[in-house]
C-alpha cells in the first residue's frame, strides 16, 4: 500500500501512520521527524531546518524533496510507505509524483484528516513527546504509565518548541495557506478520501479499517 495522510498539524496524521505501518508492515516516512532527527545529531540540515520549525515555517521544499526522493528510492519502501507530513505544498505534490513515475510506484490513496481548529489546539497544546525515542503522548488522552517519563525508553517527556500556544495559530495559517490546496489536487486525482479527524483513536481506526477494505488494500498479515 502506498498512502499519504494529509490533514492539518495534529490532525493525528502520525499518531495513525504509526498504527497502520505496523499492520501493513510498511515504511512510515515522517519529514517531521527526519527534520527532528537531524536536529537531534546537530547535523547541518538538521540546525538549518530548525530556524523554520521553531517558527512553524515550511522548510525550503528543495530541502525536503531531496529528503523524500532518497528516502522512498530505499529498498524497504518499495514493498509499500506512508507519508505523513509531506507533500505539504504543489511544489512537493508534483515533485512526488515525479519521484513515484521514476520509482513505477503510483499512490494508492491519499486520506485527508478533516479536523476542526478547537480539537487541532487542544491535541497540539497537550501533545508530549520522548525527547530522546520522539514517541508521541498527550496529557489526557495518552498518558504514560509515569507521569512526565516515556514508557518505551525512560526519557523525559518535552513539548515540541513548536507546539506552544503562541506558534500552533501560525503553524494553522500555514497550513491553511501552503498545504490545504493539496485537498483540491488529490481530489481532482481521485485519489482523496475524506475522514474526521475530530474522532478518538478507535472508532477514527474502524473508520480507516473500512476505507481500506472498500478499496482492496488489506494488511500484510491478512
Ligand atoms: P510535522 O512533525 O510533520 O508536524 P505537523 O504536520 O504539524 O503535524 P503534527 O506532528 O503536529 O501532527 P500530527 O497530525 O502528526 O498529529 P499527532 O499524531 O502527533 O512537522 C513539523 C515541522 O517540520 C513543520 O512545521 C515544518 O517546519 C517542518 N516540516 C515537516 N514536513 C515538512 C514538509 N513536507 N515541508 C516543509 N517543512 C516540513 O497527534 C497530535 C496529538 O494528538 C498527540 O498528542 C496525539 O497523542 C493526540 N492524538 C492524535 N490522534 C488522536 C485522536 N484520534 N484522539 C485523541 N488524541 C489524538
């Protein structure tokens, strides 16, 4: 299966694609966290990237196209991926499409998470993650078994820079400006499908269960 998840910040995009590429056993390639990670080996990309995430600024597309290309050009991703963060802007949709025609690997499906601004805010002003694995929490709806530690690796939970209350309204402009266009060029595609992303986990879950079915695209395990 080859999937983007687009949708707004905390729209749950990673929340889910961590879920799916278990089931599916299938690549999550996250430009967020390739970014974070880079930042967390002080590489150059890395520190260059953080002057814009720390501002919730778009990272120059050049920067995250070359990232991606690379990335889905690996071997492990050629029995399917899921993209979730990119393409976040026309550009990187067509540059992916260039990419995949290159590849002989057509999208699937993209899964747009329509999610309203109040469960946006509320998802990214309580969202906790490992600073050390970047495993994702939230101070009421997914808390660790010890307040304030990761449960996969004992590290400290942080908030991300860029989800304080200040910087989550421009992190929704942009979005609204830069990545919300993509809606409209997948749906032209046919490749879009709407879900909620207002729903919790489970019953958000049942939802994607359906869809997939409904279009073929089963589990490895299956
Ligand atoms: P990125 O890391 O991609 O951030 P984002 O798109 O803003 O998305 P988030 O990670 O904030 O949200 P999400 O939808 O994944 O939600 P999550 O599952 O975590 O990008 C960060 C920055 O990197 C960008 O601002 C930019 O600077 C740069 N960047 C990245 N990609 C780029 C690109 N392609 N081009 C240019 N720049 C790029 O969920 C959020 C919270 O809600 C969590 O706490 C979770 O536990 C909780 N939650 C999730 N789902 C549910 C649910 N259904 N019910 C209850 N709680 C839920």
């Amino acid at each position: 299966m080859r999937l983007v998840l687009l949708g707004p910040p905390g729209a749950g995009k990673g929340t889910h694609a961590q879920v799916l590429s278990k089931e599916f056993e299938i690549t999550h390639v996250s430009t967020g966290e390739m970014l974070r990670e880079a930042l967390r080996v002080s590489s150059p990309l890395g520190l260059e990237a953080k002057q814009y995430m720390d501002k919730g600024e778009l990272v120059p597309d050049e920067v995250v196209m070359a990232l991606v290309a690379e990335r889905l050009s690996k071997p492990d991703a050629a029995p399917g991926f899921i993209l979730d963060g990119f393409p976040r802007t026309r550009r990187q949709g067509e540059g992916l499409d260039r990419t995949l025609r290159g590849l002989r690997m057509p999208l699937d499906l993209v899964v747009y998470f329509k999610t309203s601004a109040e469960v946006i805010v509320s998802r990214l002003s309580g969202r906790r993650v490992c600073g050390q694995c970047g495993k994702n929490y939230h101070v009421k709806n997914f808390r660790p078994k010890v307040d304030g530690i990761c449960d996969v690796c004992g590290r400290a939970l942080v908030q991300r820079p860029d989800d304080r209350e200040e910087t989550i309204g421009h992190r929704l402009e942009v979005y609204e400006e830069q990545t919300a266009p993509l809606v409209e060029y997948y749906r032209k595609k046919g490749l879009l499908v709407e879900v909620s992303g207002d729903l919790d986990l489970g019953p958000l879950q049942a939802v994607l269960a359906g869809l997939f079915h409904q279009k073929g695209l089963l589990p490895a395990k299956a």
